[in-house]
C-alpha cells in the first residue's frame, strides 16, 4: 500500500458482520440522550466511504446521511469546517433537526437542501476530513477508511471518467488532501479502522473488514 507519512500499515483484518461494527461505535460513547449519535466516516477520496455509509444506514433504520460535499460544494475543498459545525453538527447535537442551504446552493440556485429529521437515532457524516480537529469534539464516534492514494485515485477516475477536465480535478484534489491528510492525521483517532480495498471485495454480504488490534490510536 501507497500509505502517507506516519501511517502505518493497519491489519491484521478481521471480517465482522454491519452489527458488530455498528456495536463498536455505539459502544465508543454513552448514548445520548434527547439527539442522534453522531458518527464520522473518513478516509482518502475515493476510499469508499458512500458506499459503506449507505451499507450503515440500511442497518440502522432511524438514522441519515449527511454528505461533507453537499457542504464543501462550490466553496472549499476542505476549509468547510466551520460551516459544517455551525449549521448541522451544532443544531443535532442540541437535537434539532437540519434544514440548510448552504450560501453557494443559493447562489448558484440549486434546489433542495441538507435536511436532517428529527427523531434520529444516528446521524453518519461522511466525507474526506470530518474527523479533523476542529470537529472531533462534536462527533461521538469514527471510523477510518484505509485505503492507499494510488488505489483511492483509480477509483476516483474509474467513476467520474479520466476526461483531462477530471483529470484536473483529481490532481488539483491530491494536491490539497495529502498535506491535509499528513497534518491531521485522522487515523490516528478513528474509533474503527474499515478496509477499503482490497480485502472490502472479498468479504460476504452485510460483512466489514476491521483492524484488529487498532493500530493507530494514540
């Protein structure tokens, strides 16, 4: 694996059924009381994240989706934390529900919304750099998604085309995650470790691949 600098390679991986995992991240707090548990779900573009987030909200029927590129969209590759704090993570954590439309969507019209209901019991916030600094204090639990850069960009590629605008796109992506990666180091404070390649392939229907022993906790 392509890892960055101070990441170490996770594994041995041990395959746990959805239930399992969802167990290890409730386990990780107390249960709130009066709002949803919120839970992190990081890892490299490309990692996988929407497709195990989308696995985690089918198990946990009362729960929702919150995607960091909705927030991040046409404003910031990463600097989008303060956003995400004040208009979503802030109002769950008081248990409120999310109605947000954020500045770019109205300026560049784009219909809906960011909408959270009421009445959850999970809340999964996924995208590339919600377990940084800034925000771990409003999350209850975490996972990260290891999977190396080389992998994560074929994938990107391998879904989006490989047309010289993406291309672009791609490039001008690595050339913000990775100091932002190697700075943060959100590994190092993930509640689970999930692979995402190339063990995630090979595991039966409603099955994860975690670290056992966590290897990057500090």
């Amino acid at each position: 694996m392509e890892l960055e600098a101070g990441e170490p390679h996770a594994g041995p991986w041990r395959s746990v059924p959805l239930s399992e995992l969802v167990g290890l991240l409730d386990g990780a707090s107390s249960k709130p009381v009066g709002r949803p548990r919120i839970v992190a779900v990081d890892g490299r573009g490309g990692a996988g994240k929407s497709t195990l987030v989308e696995l985690l909200r089918a198990h946990v029927p009362r729960s929702a989706v919150v995607h960091t590129d909705d927030v991040a969209w046409h404003h910031a590759y990463f600097d989008w934390a303060g956003l995400l704090a004040e208009s979503v993570l802030l109002p769950l954590r008081r248990g409120e529900a999310v109605d947000y439309r954020p500045r770019a969507w109205e300026k560049r019209r784009r219909p809906g919304s960011i909408d959270v209901p009421g009445g959850l019991d999970t809340v999964w916030v996924e995208g590339t750099g919600v377990l940084r600094q800034q925000l771990r204090p409003l999350l209850d639990a975490s996972i990260w998604i290891q999977v190396d850069h080389v992998t994560a960009a074929q994938r990107l590629l391998d879904r989006d085309g490989a047309a010289p605008e993406q291309l672009r796109l791609v490039e001008d992506w690595a050339r913000e995650e990775k100091p932002f990666l190697r700075r943060e180091e959100p590994w190092t404070h993930a509640t689970v470790v999930v692979a995402g390649s190339p063990v995630l392939d090979k595991l039966p229907p409603g099955h994860v691949a975690i670290a056992a022993p966590l290897p990057y906790s500090r």
